[in-house]
C-alpha cells in the first residue's frame, strides 16, 4: 500500500496502566513523513481490568489465554467506540500494540494480549498488530520499537526520552539508531502511591516531601542491569524480581521511597546521556511529574529539556505505533536491528484483513 497520505489509529497500552490511548493520525510521506494528531483519547481502565493487567504476571498458561481473549474483545469495543464517537470515515489501518503482560526476550518469548485474529473479525477494518514477537524470535529484544519514529518524525532532537512505565532512550550513535531501557518511572512510582490511595502523585508532590534515603538510592544504582551494555529491555519481571524486594529490605514510609526512587530515575538518566547531548525531547506520563524533571535538569544543568504539549506527552507512542503500522502496510523496516539486537532489520507486525 504505496501511497503519500494515511489515515490510521493508532493504539497503545503501557506498562503504567494509564488506560487505553487512541490516537487518529494523517501521515504523509514527501521528502520526509510528516504528521497530524487529528484526534486522541485515553480510555481509563475500569478497576477489575486493572488488577486483570496488574496481576497478568501471576496467571498460568491456560489463564493467560482467557486474558487474551477477553482483552481482545475490550479493545475492539474500545477502538470501535471511539471511531463511532469522532465520526471516522477514513481509516486505512487500525495499528494496535496491546498490552505487555510478559517480557522475557532472554527466554526468547514476548506477550502482549489483544492481538489476536479475533480483533480482526470484531474490526471491519485493516489490523496491523503484534510487533514485538517477530523481532525476539529473530534474536532481539522486541524493545524498545519506538526510536524508527524517533529517527522520522523527531530528528531534530538530539535524545528522545519517554518516560512511562519504564524510562527509555532513543539517540543516533555511529551513524545509527540507538535505543534502550533506563530503568523503571511509574511501574515503581506508581505501585507505592497506591498503597496511599491515589492513583499518582500529582506533579510529584509526594515525592518533594520525602526526604532522599542515601542508602537505598546507593543500592538502588548498584543494580547490574545498569551497568549492562545496550541493546536492553526491562519488564515487570524486573520490578518484581529486583525493585521491589531491595526497597522493602528498608522499611521506609512511602514519602521517602517515592523521593529515593526519583533521584534514582533522574540518576540513572543522566548517567545515559552523553556530554555533548543539548536536546532531550521528553514525553510519556512521567514528563507531567514536575519533580522528576527538576532532578533530571539537576544532573544536566547545560541541556534543554523540552517538554511538548499535552497531546504529544500523552499520545507519542500510539503516534509511533500507527506509524509502525504504515510501514508495516508499506513493507518497509519498522525495526532497526541496532536498537533490537536482532540480526537484521525488519518489519515487523501481523496483518488481518488485507487482501
């Protein structure tokens, strides 16, 4: 499907759990792709959906294959209701990554739920899905995908920063596409402002009243992971194996974690940005916790951090994924092996009603 213009959906569910973001998106393909959000829209997690999702790690085989089922359907009803509430006539594609529940590309396995061929025949539209797993059985680790929208639609920033569920990085180096987890934000942040009955920490208020634990940061940094070579990915496996159960070894009140652990976040950042970085494009849920950011400026006094509207926060990676999904369309790579660790560049993702 060769053209200069597409209208796709764009959806995407991370690790954070924020919800559903769908975003509508005209790409067009002259010299370079250019982009519009016409339309976007997060769709919260009703509260037995998220302890579905949350506790997704725990389920066996046979309960992991219901989830997957019964998210598939939640999502095609969301995607439908929110084409039928913006009255979308052309859509070439619906481009959806669904919903990380395992990460374990050493095993050489990914799950994200939703992408099954159900969602095509509950959609009387193009699907373009699942694109992790192509890249793991090609020897990557199906993360981070996002930087081949970075290197075409965001150039002109010097380092392309998320900050989700995860913190992740994207940069050229060498005259290619570098991109990696830094370390867990808002899988963490969010897991202790819960235990205080909020969702989040609204502009990270919370966390400025602790008070920083220098022992805890310290063993927090001593952490191998950090001082793996890219290409890396993290999943919750991470949190649940090695997060958690260092920051409960202290038995301190939530305040103090939640300020320990920003100034680890900011750190561990800072330590990945090279010197000669003046850029940092920051989106992703955690650009909205003000705390964060001033600690992250505090390790990098000399760099400019731009934080974009409120659109682009919140809507970037369901941006990139329906752009994945027009490469996909196109078959051109949507994977870059640099990033990866696969052995090749490729393009990845499955396509349902296409004939």
């Amino acid at each position: 499907m060769f053209k200069e213009n597409y209208n796709v959906i764009g959806v995407m569910s991370g690790t954070s759990l924020d919800g559903v973001d769908l975003a509508y998106i005209n790409f067009e393909k002259k010299e370079s792709w250019s982009f519009k959000i016409l339309f976007s829209e997060t769709i919260p997690y009703s509260r037995d959906w998220l302890n579905k999702l949350k506790n997704g790690f725990y389920l066996n085989e046979n309960e992991l294959i219901s989830l997957n089922e019964s998210y598939t359907g939640l999502l095609a009803t969301i995607i439908l209701e929110f084409i039928e509430k913006y009255s979308l006539v052309k859509i070439d594609a619906i481009c959806s990554h669904g919903h990380t529940i395992l990460h374990q590309p050493e095993n050489g396995f990914t799950l994200q739920v939703g992408n099954l061929p159900k969602l095509g025949s509950l959609l009387n539209y193009p699907i373009v899905c699942d694109f992790r797993v192509q890249d793991v059985l090609l020897g990557g680790q199906g993360a981070p995908l996002v930087p081949i929208g970075d290197q075409l639609l965001f150039s002109n920033y010097d380092y392309c920063l998320n900050l989700g569920g995860f913190s992740n990085i994207s940069f050229e180096y060498n005259g290619k596409r570098i991109a990696y987890d830094i370390s867990p934000v808002n899988t963490v942040l969010n897991y202790y402002v819960n235990q205080l009955g909020l969702d989040y920490d609204d502009k990270g208020k919370i966390a400025k009243s602790g008070l920083l634990d220098s022992n805890l940061f310290e063993k927090l940094n001593q952490i191998s992971f950090y001082n793996e070579p890219f290409p890396k990915s993290l999943g919750m496996e991470f949190v649940h194996k090695n997060i958690l159960p260092i920051i409960e070894s202290f038995s301190l009140p939530i305040e103090t974690v939640l300020r320990s652990f920003v100034e680890h976040i900011a750190f561990q950042i800072a330590h990945n940005c090279k010197s000669n970085v003046k850029t940092i494009l920051i989106t992703g849920g955690g650009a909205y916790h003000e705390f964060l950011i001033e600690r992250i400026q505090y390790y990098l006094p000399n760099v400019l951090l731009v934080v974009p509207d409120n659109q682009l926060i919140e809507f970037k990676e369901a941006l990139i994924f329906g752009f994945l999904g027009v490469l996909k369309l196109r078959n051109e790579n949507n994977v870059l092996a640099s990033v990866t660790g696969a052995v090749r560049d490729h393009s990845s993702g499955v396509i349902y009603n296409v004939n």
